[in-house]
C-alpha cells in the first residue's frame, strides 16, 4: 500500500512539473522573457548589466520553427525601445525606434530631424561630439543608404556619423539608434529593420548587475539596488 501510495505521489509530481515546465515555456516563448544587456549602446537608459523582463506579445510573438506571429496588440512606434533580431547577424539587439516606414530621417551635426522637425530626445547623449569615421566607413554607410537617399546629388552623397541624410524609410522598414548616440551600432552602420525581426519590449528592470565591482560580498557592493524594478522609458 505505501509503495502505492509512494508511486502516485511520484506521478503526481511528474505531472505537476511537466504543467509548470509547459506553463513556462509557453510564457517565455509568447509573453514575456528575460534580456541581458551587453553593450553600452543604450546608456543611461539602459546599463551594461541590466536583467530586463522583455514582453514579445506587444508586438506579436514570433512562433518557433515556423514563419508565423501571434497577433500585435499594436505596432511599434516612435520612441519605443525595441529588442529584436540584428538585420546583419545571428543576435538580439535593443535600440530606441526613431522611424517607421513612410517618415524621412536626416541628422545635421548630431541633431536628429524627422519630418523636417528637430527631435527633442531627453534620452540620448553625444559623449564624442566631434566623432567622424574614416573614408573606408563613411562609403560603405553611403552604398547602405544610397537605396533611401531623397537629397540632391546622391553620387556625391557621403554621410558620417553624426551628419547623413535625407532618407526616406520604406513601408515595412524600422530605423534603430541607441540613446549612447557615440558608442552604438545601429542603423546608421547596418541599415534598416524589418519590421518581422521584432522580439519585444522591455517592460522592466528586475536585476542590474556592476560588473567592474569586484568588492568583498560583491552581491552587496555590485547590485544597483536603484535601477532594480525600475520601468525603462
């Protein structure tokens, strides 16, 4: 009777972890899953070491092993800050959207204007103001943008990082930046997103780690207790 009794509660157990397993993977393959930031590119808005919760159903998550989306509660727009899959390689990036398709984009001496209007970004930061590429870079940004250039004399046409422009953003297309305007790849370097390599949006900041800290009890000294919980706009 007891070794009965043993092997139902061993079954129920099973069952038990195979719920909360399917339960997880479902969560995390359709509603919402953790991001590691790697890089500077969104700093201050984002830091190195930020544990983000990201949710994928906003934007409509991306089914595996099949070309199919669940469908978007609503489109990404202007200013939100965008996980997706790098147009250039196997990797999840996270960036600010700055364009969708139909807006024209320029930057003149780091100034961003969409629409023939200057942005107003309280969250983007130039730390190298007089930053300029070499000619090697500055001409393979040209033949990336070229296809979008609206300007006069497109042959002439030679951008650079904090002056390039006007570009037209096709339908179906999205331009990424990071807020560390002087310390990110992004469209300015690699082109444009498609709108079908979206993942998400992070929705909040659950653990922020300082890896330079490498004090006694570095759980103590090395977590930013202040960014934890912390909604990233």
């Amino acid at each position: 009777m007891a070794a009965g009794q043993a092997g139902k509660k061993a079954i129920e157990w099973v069952k038990a972890a195979a719920w909360a397993f399917g339960a997880w993977l479902v969560l995390s393959t359709f509603v919402v899953q953790a991001y590691f930031i790697p890089s500077p590119s969104m700093e201050t808005t984002l830091m190195v070491g930020d544990v983000l919760f990201v949710n994928k159903f906003l934007f409509g998550a991306k089914v595996p092993l099949v070309n199919w989306r669940t469908p978007a509660v609503r489109e990404p727009k202007r200013g939100d800050i965008v996980v997706f899959m790098s147009p250039i390689e196997d990797s999840i990036l996270v960036k600010r959207l700055i364009a969708v398709g139909g807006d024209t984009l320029e930057m003149r001496q780091g100034v961003l204007y969409r629409n023939g209007v200057a942005l107003e970004e309280p969250h983007a930061q130039s730390t190298s103001p007089d930053w300029t590429l070499d000619l090697a870079s500055r001409q393979e940004m040209h033949a990336r943008q070229l296809p979008y250039f609206i300007g006069a004399d497109p042959e002439r046409y030679l951008p650079d990082v904090h002056d390039w422009g006007p570009l037209l953003i096709p339908q179906g297309k999205l331009w990424m930046m990071g807020d560390n305007r002087d310390s990110s790849r992004d469209s300015r370097f690699w082109g444009l997103v498609p709108r079908e390599n979206v993942r998400g949006t992070p929705v909040l900041i659950y653990y922020s780690w300082d890896a330079s800290s490498y004090r006694p009890f570095p759980f103590f000294t090395a977590t930013r207790w202040g960014r934890i919980l912390r909604v990233p706009r």
